[in-house]
C-alpha cells in the first residue's frame, strides 16, 4: 500500500488516502529490494554518512557490506572521532569554516531523523526539547548547522503568528538572520506577511 498524495497533509485536517502500490506504481514491486540505490539515494541527501545512518533512515539492516562492496565507487572520509564515512564521488564537502545559514525546518524533518548520531545536527543538551514523547519531532531552528531552538505557528483571529524560540542568545547577526528566514517562512505559510515574527529566548 502507499499514501495517495495530498492527502493527509499537514495542518489540513484531511485523512489520508491509501491504494494499492502495484496500481500506483503502475508495475509490481520488485522482490529484491534495490539496496545499492537506495544507498546512493541516501547519500545524495545526507552524506557523508554511516551504514548505521542509512540504516536509521530507512528502517533496513545489513546494510555494511552492501556499502563495503560500493566501497571502491564511493568516496571515503573520517570523522574528527575516526568513523568511516561514506559519500558519493561527485559530492563536494564544504570547508568546516563555511558558515551555514539560518534555516526552520518543520516537524519530523529528515536532517535530523536520517543520523544514527544526531548530535551531528541536534546538540545533546537540547535533544530532550526537540525530541518530545509519542514520537513528536517539534520544528527547529538552525543556527550554524545545528539545532539551536523550536517555533510554532499559531492561526489566530488577529492573524497567523509564529514564534521562534531561541535555546541561547544567539550570535552577533543571527537574531536578525532569524527574523527575516521566519518572516519568509510566513510569507510562504500564509500567503502574506501575518503578525509580526516574535523571536525569544529562552535557556
């Protein structure tokens, strides 16, 4: 079975729509599941990375000596720690100094669900305010690449409202960089620029 699109999306209040994956697909699925694209899949969008990380985030095991025979196609990195990390060969890595931008990204985002260590994205001491009970992933804010705060958007009679909260004072610039990524990410939401961004901080 798979999920028809759009339905069950996001704030709608729509169920979701399921058919059949044959139909959907328009051909039967395969018996042997295509470990070695998936890989690939994986590191496209979150190399450099373990076999454990591609196992987190698709749910399969075994997956090392599938990537110890990818070996010679891949390119192989180390981690400051000595973890072997794996990538693809066209990939470019940035030098550490490149700064990252701002960025909210929503509930159950992928960046911080595809790592087997998420201290690669979320630091230890906030990963209880991020990740809540019953499985809940709250939006984040990224300061520098990794997790530095939550927001929520609020529809009001007044108007829609988002609030970003900061888990420290943030650097010189970055409340501003934070401002302006989340009075776009209203914009975009509504459809128009709403209440004015709220932006705290709290510790």
């Amino acid at each position: 079975m798979v999920q028809k699109p759009p339905g069950g999306t996001w704030g709608s209040g729509s169920r979701a729509t399921y058919v059949d994956a044959e139909d959907w697909l328009g051909a039967p699925p395969t018996e042997e599941p295509d470990q070695t694209g998936l890989i690939r899949r994986h590191l496209a969008a979150f190399g450099p990375a373990t076999a454990k990380d591609v196992q987190v985030w698709s749910g399969l095991t075994g997956l090392g000596p599938v990537l110890a025979r990818l070996r010679t196609e891949l390119t192989v990195l180390r981690a400051e720690d000595g973890t072997e990390l794996f990538d693809l060969p066209d990939a470019t890595v940035p030098d550490a100094e490149t700064p990252a931008p701002v960025r909210l990204l929503p509930e159950w985002d992928n960046v911080l669900l595809s790592h087997h260590d998420r201290g690669r994205v979320v630091p230890a001491e906030y990963r209880s305010r991020v990740f809540r009970p019953g499985g809940r992933v709250l939006p984040t804010v990224l300061l520098d690449g990794f997790v530095g705060g939550v927001w929520r958007l609020r529809n009001e009679r007044s108007g829609a409202r988002l609030t970003v909260e900061l888990f420290r004072e943030p650097g010189a610039g970055d409340r501003d960089a934070v401002a302006a990524e989340a009075e776009r990410l209203l914009a975009f939401v509504t459809g128009g620029p709403g209440r004015p961004v709220e932006v705290v901080v709290t510790d």
